[in-house]
DNA sequence: CTGGTTTAGTTGATTCTATCAACAAAAAGC
DNA sequence: GCTTTTTGTTGATAGAATCAACTAAACCAG
C-alpha cells in the first residue's frame, strides 16, 4: 500500500537532526540534539524537572540525568531545590540558555520553512494531525 | 505555526525502530534496525553494491561498511565479486537472510496496521505524499 | 602508456544516542 | 512505622553516526 512512507519519516528526522546539529556547531557547543530538545522542555515547561522531560520525550530516565547534568556543565540551565519535592529539582535557563534558544529557535525556523516549501497551510495541518495520530498509535504496544 | 510536529516525526521515527528491534529480538540475531533496512536494500536492488545502501539511505560508508560487514557475519547476505569492477561486490541475501526478510515483512506489516488504525486510505496517500515533499525539501541544505 | 583524479570500500577513532539494571533518598499510602 | 512508589543518579554496554586517513580499482586527459 504505502510500503515505504516510514523511510520518509526516517529522512526527515535524520535530516533535521543534522541540520539541527550544525546550526549547535556554528555555535561551537558541546552539544547535540538531544540536548536541544531538552533544553526546549525546560524553556516551555513552568517548574519543569528532569522527569517532565522524561515524560515529555519518552526518554530513559538515564539519559535524561545525562543531558541535563552536560546543560549544566554547559552553563545552559541551572538547578534550584524544588519548594515541595526535596527529590526534585527545578530546572531553569540560564542567561546563555536563553540565548542560545532565541538562536534555535532562529534556526528552527529557517528549517521548518525549508521543510514546508510549496505546501498550504491546509495540508501541513492535515500532515500534523495524521502525522500525531500516527506517533499515538505506535505508543505502547510491543505485541507483535 | 505548526511548532512540534517535529516531534511527531521523531516519536514516530523512534516507536517504530523499538517496534522492529522487538520483532527481531524476537528472532535472536544480533542485528538492529539500520541492519534491517539496509537488508531492505539488498533485497530490492539489483546488483546491489555497498555504495547503493550508502546513496538509498542516505548513510555514511564506513556506518555501510560495517553494516555490510556485521550481516556477512551474521550470515543474511552474500558477496560476490562484482563482474565489470573489482573495487565493488554484488550483495545478495542469502537463503537464511530471505527467511528473515519474510519474517520482518510480516512484522512491518503488523507495525504498518497498527501505525494506520483509524486513517483513511485517502489520508495516508496525502500523508505519504506530504512526507515525500517534506524529505525531498530537507536534502543537501545547511544553509542556515 | 603515464600520471592525476575520481570512485568504492575499509579501518580507526570518537561522539552521540539508547538501554538496562542497581541504587539512594524522599514522598506517599496504609 | 513500614512498605511501596516516585525521582533521580550511576555503571555498564550496545547501537548509530561522523570524520579522517587510506587502499585499490577505474577513469580520463594528454
């Protein structure tokens, strides 16, 4: 029917995840994708600990611990006790987060007008809404 | 606009290689997902070459090399010399690599069922046809 | 034919991404 | 209080991606 439309979802990721990666390098950090999509929920979540972004991108718990602690030796957010949870801790951007996500999102931008090129608004909303019920119909199952 | 639907096309790009890791742990073999679609390769191009795999996904050759290298060892593919050019080898499967390719159509097909529930043909044809653009826009940029 | 360039593939080194298991400390529930 | 759950950390390991250096064959220009 569609036998290869997943490898289309392959290329996009592949490609904007190298795209992604050198708008970082022109920003000469150590740092890969991974970390931007992290910093993005910190940016976008209010309180956001380490498990929003676990939840939020259905990471390892691991790598998550990961890639917060490089932001943090990075600079990029800091870490202040949660008020009501002695477990958790709040994690915030710091002065060069900011920057640094007012860049991407520069750069994001370029790319998804890239990505979008002779497509109506029409059929990216219809692209979005199958493409989400697609991801939720892949979630949890292993039933194979 | 459409601010996350990246990350859809992450979570689908993501669910869907754990998916066909489960299906071939499922097998016991030692190989992964990019094995598998480099498998893919081989089994529908002619006279397949390590080179084809590189250009059709899109992958670096020494990630190729070694591709080609694990499945030798893992007995799925063939080399032949190559009867007009002796820096290429023709890859084949093997008959054991045809079982697993039956095996893991079987399974793409499970995963393409479950990913497709509640979508029209006509929505998965747009689908399809979105993505296709979408990748294609992405080629050979960084231009950023 | 000779020498320079391109192509196909290999290897080494390194980094990023992903997983799993074991663990500590705080919180929540009974 | 005691057990269970939640939150986060660490170790170990495997998979995926990337870059550079290199060989050998092929191609091509003179």
């Amino acid at each position: 029917m569609h036998p290869h439309f997943i490898e289309h979802i392959f290329a996009i990721s592949e490609r904007y995840r190298v795209t992604i990666r050198a708008a970082i390098d022109a920003n000469e950090l150590g740092i890969g994708a991974m970390h931007v999509r992290s910093l993005t929920v910190v940016a976008e979540t209010l309180d956001c600990t380490a498990n929003n972004i676990v939840t939020k991108l259905s990471r390892d718990k691991a790598q998550v611990a990961r890639l917060v602690k490089e932001l943090l030796a990075a600079g990029l957010i800091e870490k202040d006790a949660h008020p009501e949870d002695k477990r958790s801790q709040i994690l915030t951007l710091s002065s060069s987060g900011n920057t640094l996500m007012k860049q991407l999102k520069a750069a994001k931008a370029t790319i998804q007008l890239q990505m979008t090129q002779g497509l109506s608004t029409h059929e990216l909303d219809l692209f979005n809404t199958i493409a989400h019920k697609i991801a939720d119909n892949l979630v949890c199952n292993n039933t194979l």
